[in-house]
C-alpha cells in the first residue's frame, strides 16, 4: 500500500491548466475521482471511475445533481426551525409544520391533517383566493367560502355561472346523489336552494320504517306564515301528484281552484287546438236531414233513435252550415252514441275520416255507448263541406241512438260536446272543458248513464230539515217509479235496489221498496215497514212462505225483544192463524203476565204470572205460588234452635177457607226425621186444627202443632220438642173462600 501523509496549515491547492484538476481516491476494488469538470461550467463532481457514473455533481451556481438513489436521514429539518421538517418512515411521507402534521402521502393516498387536528386545507386559484377550503373545526368543505354552512358549501358571486356541474357521457352517467341512510318514517334527504333569504327544499321523504316507499316534496317559503309550508308532492308508491295536499287521491289532485289559460282535454287528445272552431248546435233532428232503411224516433232536437228495417244498411245524413269552414284546413267530426247493436261508423261528404275511432260495434248482450270521430282537410272535397254521413249496418235488431254531433277546427276532438241551449251562455264562457254529451261522466269519458260516475261520491247539502227540504232527489217524471241500482262489481248483474213506486193520486204518496234480483224485500208504506210483503198492515209487518220465522241473535251478549208502551196501557203478543186471533201473550199495568185465549184478548185469563213470582192456571188474581182456579199449593221452609212456638206457615185468612198441611221436620243434631199431616179450617176468628197422621224415626215427635188466626192470617204453628236444631219444610194445600 502507498500511503502520503500531507500536514499543512492553509489551503492545498491541485492545479491543471490543460486538463480537469482532480484528487483519486482508490481502494483494491473501486477507483473514486474528485474533480473539477473544466468543459462544463467548471462543475465539481464526484465520479465512480470503476462504474464510469457521477454520483454527484455541483454546478457553479450551487445546484447538486445526484446520479442515482440518495439515502437521506428520516427527517429533513429546517435549519433553525425544529418544529418545520419533513419525516420519512416506511412507505409514507409526512410534512409538519410548527409541530403539525398539514398532509401525508403514502401508498394509501394523499391526506390532508392525518392527525384529524384543528388544521385547514385550502387550495388557491388564479382569482379565488379559497378556490377549496376544507374547514377541519366545522368538518365542513367550501368551495369559493372560507365559511362553509354545510357538509359541501358552493359560493359564486359571478352572474351566469354554473355553480354546480356533473357531466355524463353515458345515458345515465350524471347524477347528482344526496343520501340519508336512516330507516325512521318521516325522515328525508333534501337540496336545499336558497334565493336571498327565501328558501326551497326539494326533499325525498320516507314513508315508512318497513319499506322503500319514498315520496318526493316540494317545500317554498310562505312569507304570510313565517314558515315553509310544502306546496306540492309526488307519492311513490301510486304516482299520484298533490298540490296544496300531502295526501293525493288521485293522479293529479289539487287543493285549491284550477285556472287554464287555454283547454282541458282528455287522455286521447295530444294536441289542443288554441283556435278551436266549434259547431256544436247541430240538430239531429233537423227536418231537412234524411235517412234510409230505418224508423226514426225524435227525443229531442239533438237526439233521436235510429232501428234498422233489415231492408238494407241505414245512411243518416246531417246537414251542417260550412259558411265558415276555409279550404286547406284541417276539421275534426264527431257524434256520441249509446244503446248500439250492430255496427256505426262515419265519413264525411263520402270520403273516409283519418282516425283509429271511426266505427263501433255492440250486441244485443251488450249494447255499447261512446263515440266516435275522424278528421279530413276540406281541401280533399271539390263540393263543400255540406253533410256528415252516419253508416248502421243492416239487421233486424240493429239501432242507436245519435245525440249531439259536432265539427271542430283541428284533428283532435274535445271531451266536451256542446248544445245550442249551453252556447246561449256565450262565448264568454268556455264549455270546452266539461263532459255534457247528453250524459255526464265522472271518471268515465264514456257515461252510460245520464250520470256515470266511476269511484266514490260524496253529496253535501245546506237545506233545512223539513219534508220539502232535500239534497238528493231521484225522480221520474211519469208515473211508473224512480229507482236506484246497485251492482258489487263489473262482473255482477244488476242486483240490489231502492225503489219509489207511486200510490194513489195524491201528490204526497209513494212507497218506499228495497229489494234484490228476488224480488222486494222491504216496503215502507205510510210509516209501516213490510218485509215480504208489499202492503204492511202493522207498523212492521212480516211475511214469509214455508216454515220460517224471525230471529233476533246476539253474538257477543244478550239478545232481547224490547216492548214498550205508554204510560198507563200494558204491552202483547197476538198469536192468529190466518188473521183469526188464537191467543194473547199480555203485560198488564201491574206488572203481570197474562197468557189468554181466543180473539179479543179480555178474556179469562188461562195463566198469570203475577211480580210476586206466582203462577195462576185459569186465575186472574193469584193468592198461591201455583194456583189452579180455587185450588192453591204454596211452600215454606223454617228453621228453629228453641222450644219456643214458632209460625211456620201462614196464608191470608180472606183469601183461603180451609187447607191441607204436610209438614216434614229435620232433626239435623241427632239424624232424626219427623212427618206429619194435618187438616185446617177457620171461620175467619178462631182456626181449627187435627192431626190425623204422623211418622218419627227417633224415639219421640220432634214437635207438636197447633194454629190460630192473626192480624187477618191463618197461622200453623209448630213448638219444638227440644233444642236441637230443627228444619221445618211445609206444603200447604188451599182452598179459597
């Protein structure tokens, strides 16, 4: 090994003016060169001879270059600050600033205030001084705001900026999305606008804890109420849309009055017509239209029937005023129609309509109603406009019944068809708008009645209360009757009904029927009820054939008949057989029931039972517990301790003359038992008595008798033979007076 030592006090200078001053620095494997690179800017350099590499070269302006990986200490400090540094540790790079980590950089991610402390990340743009600001205090980010009011706060002081932009290049690839994850009924995701100081909430509600069911709602400020107030919502689970209710009942329903600058037309018209020409006063049963094949029966100016002769198909022909109908445009006709057996269909001046609702068929099962209409350009015709043609195909049973044919301007066709009486109202009023046809349908733009109305309806009415006083009158007025129908459901035959028949002349009379494809079940005729019979002759008057009756059944309590009566008359039961009365079921006035016989109902009573719970068999006034006619049997029970005489039967001394008495004593202390019967009779002061047989099981009689008459009663007596405890059980035998 070569080895210099070189000890010196100053500076070692190494000097060459035709080449690169350089100082070698060899070991037995490598060979370093610290040199000064002449050629380049006088760079220094450090170079690896051996791998001919620079590892590090310092330009003259003092930038290093390192050649290949630098190995750094974990943390780079900046000098004179040991609270600002940067530190390496495996796979992550943090950077602090005063002791605070600002953003960390890993494999992980970028992460601003890693730490989650008080620290703020802002992001500056050429113009906005916060172009984002994430305040980590309130967890809130601001876009062009240092003071975010929310989660994601957008502000933009520039006019005719979009504030908030989501591009998508695919059919659904642009979504906005604002979500609340909880399941509580009642609770929302909403975008909150605000204009000022007047707020709108479009909010997704949910419905339900158990579903999905969301509705969406529309909630503005109300300035007259200091509040929101929601004015508008979509329910999701049937479609339907309210305004000014959170509760629609069908697909658009509206709280509050509907103003339209222009028509209301039905689902089958596409396109209004803003200048829509209306002649709809023409008369179907004008003198001058014709007709072929068929009977015509007038109704009205504006309907008539038309039935087939079954000589050949039948052409109703009807004239209109084409005054003011220009060439070139387009005109829509239409006609409504029920009753239709066979086929109908329409042209116009003999030339085809364009439209999918021409023509209608219906069979004698089932008749159809409706319409039908087409449209032509007058510009097809060489003659004018003169006449519409309406075509019933030929048949024995083939008819309709035409009403209210009318021309429009357009090729769509209203939902209302007008008459000259309505047009007298003027052109003020647009008639445009309601379904008159003849016949009124809610629900159906198809009435088969003079009112259909599919769903429920609700009549309300102000009038008093006296018998002239109504809110809904059903008339009919000829003298055959006014009925009213119900059907359960499409697939039913008319069944049920409520039906007014008139009776005599009177103008006041009419009875009431209700009934079903049976027959009548119930009549209401002058204050009476009838139930199989159409002519009551009671207040409630009941009907039946075979072997039937009325049942009156409870089926969570009692079940009662409940008669009552004035103050002072009794109430009945009449039992007849073919209206010859049999017997009478009465409650008199003092509380009995009386059963009797034959057809008046005062005679003889055969049975009583009396409030004092006696029975009397051919007895009006009852003296015993049972009595037949004179002959009464009563019972009664007493008990003694005492060698006392005790009363052990008694009966009034007016009512009963004589009586036959068996008594049987108990004698619960010793087992024994003790039979007696006597015979009594009294003259009204004294009472006479004999015993003329008795049984004892014990070695004596059990008790001795006796009787006398007190306070008008005829009293057996008894005298116990000891204090045992004795049971005395009587039946009295009686004769009256």
């Amino acid at each position: 090994m070569f080895q210099v030592n070189i000890a010196v006090s100053g500076d070692i200078t190494i000097t060459d003016t035709s080449a690169d001053p350089f100082l070698k620095l060899a070991t037995s494997d490598r060979n370093y060169v610290i040199r000064v690179d002449n050629s380049d800017a006088d760079k220094f350099q450090i170079r690896d001879v051996t791998a001919s590499a620079t590892r590090l070269s310092i330009s003259a302006d003092g930038i290093a270059t390192f050649g290949n990986t630098v190995e750094i200490p974990s943390v780079l400090r900046h000098v004179g600050d040991t609270d600002t540094y940067i530190q390496f540790t495996d796979g992550e790079i943090d950077f602090f600033a005063n002791g605070r980590d600002g953003f960390m950089t890993s494999s992980g991610g970028f992460v601003v205030n890693p730490d989650s402390a008080n620290y703020d990340f802002i992001v500056r743009g050429d113009n906005v001084q916060n172009l984002i600001y994430g305040d980590a205090s309130a967890d809130k980010v601001g876009i062009g705001i240092s003071t975010p009011a929310s989660k994601l706060h957008v502000y933009e002081t520039s006019n005719n900026v979009s504030t908030l932009t989501n591009l998508g290049t695919t059919a659904d690839g642009a979504t906005v999305r604002i979500e609340n994850n909880s399941t509580t009924t009642g609770s929302y995701a909403s975008l909150f606008l605000r204009a000022d100081t007047g707020d709108v909430r479009i909010a997704a509600i949910r419905k339900s804890s158990t579903s999905n069911d969301v509705d969406l709602a529309f909630v503005l400020d109300d300035a007259s109420e200091s509040t929101s107030v929601e004015r508008m919502r979509i329910v999701g689970d049937s479609g339907n849309v309210g305004i000014g209710t959170s509760s629609p009942s069908e697909k658009l329903h509206v709280a509050g009055n509907i103003t339209a600058d222009s028509k209301v037309f039905d689902a089958d018209v596409q396109v209004p017509n803003q200048n829509l020409l209306d002649i709809s006063n023409i008369q179907i049963s004008n003198a001058n239209d014709i007709y072929s094949n068929a009977t015509k029966t007038v109704i009205d100016d504006f309907k008539a029937t038309f039935a087939n002769d079954n000589t050949g198909g039948t052409t109703i022909r009807i004239y209109v005023d084409d005054g003011i109908l220009v060439d070139g445009e387009n005109y829509t006709v239409s006609v409504y129609y029920e009753g239709l057996v066979g086929t109908l269909s329409m042209d116009w001046c003999d030339v085809a309509l364009t439209g999918s609702h021409k023509s209608a068929t219906g069979t004698t099962s089932s008749p159809a109603s409706g319409r039908i209409y087409g449209y032509a350009s007058k510009a097809d015709y060489t003659s004018t406009f003169r006449f519409i043609d309406i075509n019933l195909s030929q048949g024995a049973n083939d008819t309709v019944t035409l009403f209210h044919p009318k021309v429009e301007e357009g090729t769509q066709v209203t939902d209302f068809v007008g008459t000259e009486r309505t047009n007298q109202e003027g052109n003020s009023k647009d008639l445009n708008n309601l379904n008159v046809t003849g016949k009124v349908g809610v629900g159906t733009s198809l009435p088969g009645q003079k009112l259909d109305v599919i769903g429920s309806a609700r009549i309300a009415g102000t009038n008093g209360t006296g018998t002239a006083d109504y809110t809904l009158l059903v008339e009919n007025t000829n003298t055959s009757q006014a009925i009213i129908k119900f059907k359960p459901n499409s697939n039913r035959n008319i069944g049920p009904f409520i039906k007014s028949t008139p009776r005599g002349n009177a103008a006041s009379d009419g009875d009431i029927q209700i009934g079903d494809e049976n027959g009548t079940i119930a009549t209401f005729n002058v204050g009476r009820v009838g139930i199989g019979t159409q002519s009551p002759g009671q207040p409630l008057h009941v009907k039946f054939s075979g072997d039937s009756g009325v049942k009156i059944e409870s089926d969570t309590s009692h079940s009662s008949l409940f008669i009552d009566s004035d103050t002072g008359y009794g109430q009945y039961i009449r039992f007849s057989q073919a209206g010859s009365n049999k017997y009478w079921l009465n409650s008199d006035t003092n509380g009995n029931l009386l059963f009797r016989p034959a057809a008046t109902g005062v005679e003889a009573n055969m049975i009583t039972f009396n409030s004092a719970g006696r029975v009397g068999i051919g007895k009006t006034t009852v003296k015993a517990k049972l009595q037949v006619e004179e002959y009464g049997i009563d019972t009664t029970s007493t008990a003694s301790s005492a060698t006392t005489q005790i009363a052990i039967h008694s009966f009034a001394a007016a009512d009963f003359r004589s009586a036959r008495f068996t008594v049987q004593v108990t004698n619960s202390t010793d087992s024994t038992y003790h039979t007696t019967e006597l015979l009594l009779v009294h003259n009204g002061t004294t009472a006479n008595i004999t015993e003329f047989g008795e049984i004892h099981t014990g070695s004596a009689v059990e008790a001795t008798f006796d009787a006398d008459i007190s306070s008008g009663n005829v009293r057996l007596l008894a005298t116990p033979a000891s204090t045992d405890t004795m049971a005395f059980k009587v039946v009295c035998h009686s004769i009256t007076t």
